[in-house]
C-alpha cells in the first residue's frame, strides 16, 4: 500500500490541483521513492478523491518526468537522472553567482531582517535534526535572496526544473548525521557575505554551496543504486 503524506486543501484548490500537488510533493520529498509502482486506484483511494484527477496529476507528473510509464507494466515514480543533475548545476552556479554579486552590492533592510529570520529558525532546526523543514527553510533562503534581487521569477523558474536536483539534496540531507550543520554553517557565511557586502566569499561559498549535491553523487549512487538510473 502506498504511504503518502497528506495535507488539507488550499483555499480555493481544485481536487485536481490538491492530487497534483500531494503527489508532486510525496516526490520530491522522497515519501514515494524512486522505482516504486503506484496507480490511479490506490492513489485515489488514499486521497478519497475519484480516479479522474489523479489521472490528470499523473499525466502532469509523467510531463514533469516524475512518473514512467510503461505500457502493460504499470506507473512508477522516475530514477533520479544525474546526468540532469550535473546540467542543472551549470545553470544554479551560473544564476546564484550573479544573484548573489547583486545581493553583496546592495540588499533591501526588510529582505535583510528576512534572512536573519530564516536563519534563526533554520538554527532550532540544526538542534532538533529536522530535516523536513530545514530543507524547506535553505529554499526559502535562496527565495529571499533572489527576491531581494528583484529576480523572484527566476528562482521559482529554476525550482520548476531542478526537480532530479531537489530530489538529491533531499537524499544527501538524509543520508549523513552531520550533512544538517554542514549545510547551516554555509547558509551563515551566504549570510554574513550579504550582510557585509563581501562578495569574493559571496561566490565562494555560493559555488561550494550548490557544488555540493555533485561531490556526493557518486556516494548516494553506491548508497541507493537502485534509486538512481
């Protein structure tokens, strides 16, 4: 039986909308895992809903690369493609340095106590080892940033197709005791380069920061073959 995480409707969400991001959430965050078989029957059984949305949100899934479907086999959730993850890093790298150049030249006081908020709140997560919603938090770090930078359609457009990238990072948090602090202590010197508009370690550790997911591919690979294609 699949395991999904559930969560109440948004205001105003369709069913539609509701199954597709249930699913797409579930993925990402790696409660459906990748290789594993689910179908429409059980998916709309979980979700009380009928079969036609999650129909629908599986064809959405399926466009986004998050589902494989395999005539006469079944629907199953998509292999992480590192070769996807290793083009995607050019594009972050490339996007992050110039965001983060911007942000050490000049980043708005509202958007500034924005990050040190965040910051905060990611330091109770370190202690506590929350992984679910630290992971959430270094996202919402990067969207400040960017829309600090007035550059809030570009984060959102690369979060639409990193999604092998997310996948990994989710992966990579999980799969080490001290990968929460590592990542925190990073998170800090982003910080602190905005705060004290030093953007030579701005793109140092901005580089280091997103370069990480790469150096560990190769670990994750032999930690979780099967997880990957």
């Amino acid at each position: 039986m699949t395991t999904l995480t559930l969560s109440l409707f948004k205001e105003n969400e369709s069913v539609r909308e509701y199954a597709y991001r249930t699913l797409r959430e579930n993925i990402l965050k790696l409660k459906l895992k990748p290789g594993d078989k689910i179908s429409e029957k059980e998916i709309s059984d979980t979700l009380s809903i009928s079969r036609t949305p999650v129909r629908e949100a599986f064809i959405r899934l399926s466009q986004e690369q998050l589902l494989e479907v395999l005539p006469q086999r079944g629907t199953y959730i998509s292999k992480i493609n590192t070769s996807q993850i290793a083009e995607f890093r050019f594009l972050r790298v490339t996007l992050e340095q110039a965001v983060m150049k911007l942000a050490c030249e000049k980043f708005p006081p509202e958007y500034q106590q924005k990050i040190i908020d965040c910051l905060e709140e990611q330091s109770t997560c370190v202690k506590i080892k929350n992984y679910s919603r630290f992971f959430e938090l270094d996202n919402g770090m990067h969207s400040i940033i960017f829309s600090g930078c007035e550059k809030p359609n570009i984060w959102q457009l690369m979060q639409n197709t990193n999604l092998n990238y997310i996948r990994s990072r989710v992966l990579d948090l999980h799969s080490k005791n001290n990968e929460i602090d590592l990542l925190f202590t990073q998170h800090q010197q982003i910080v602190e380069a905005i705060l004290n508009h030093d953007s030579v370690l701005g793109n140092k550790i901005i580089t280091e920061h997103i370069n990480k997911v790469i150096g560990d591919i190769e670990e994750l690979k032999t930690i979780y073959p099967d997880y990957f294609e």
